[in-house]
C-alpha cells in the first residue's frame, strides 16, 4: 500500500487572513466580557456607595484656622 499525499476528510488549509480573523474575533469576546465585567463591578461598587453615603451622617467641615501673622 502506498502512502497518499491525500488529506484526511475535513482537513483543510486555512489561510492567514482566516486565522487573522478567528484571531481577532476570540480578542474581541474576551475584551468585550472583560468590559462588561468592568461596568457590572463598577455598577455594584457605586451602588454600594450610595447606599453607605445615604445612611451616614452628614458631618460639618471644620472652619479653616488662619495663620497668625506675627513673625
């Protein structure tokens, strides 16, 4: 039996601009959930923020001490 230079079924070449493609796309999912993580932990965070702001007491800023001028 002689051995065939024949591909197995389903076996095609891909080309550069193919793989260029698959590439960006598979970056552009993983930037696009980090993203959307991002704005979901950011969202979370302000909420929080809110939330705590909303219950403390508001406390007086202390009036600024001017400085003497005797030198």
């Amino acid at each position: 039996m002689a051995a065939s230079n024949d591909k197995p079924a389903g076996m095609t070449k891909v080309n550069a601009q193919q793989k260029a493609a698959t590439t960006h796309d598979a970056a552009m999912r993983i930037i696009d959930a980090e993203a959307a993580a991002r704005e979901k932990k950011t969202e979370r965070l302000r909420r929080l923020r809110m939330e705590r702001e909303a219950t403390e007491p508001v406390a007086e800023a202390a009036p600024k001490r001017r400085k003497s001028k005797s030198q």
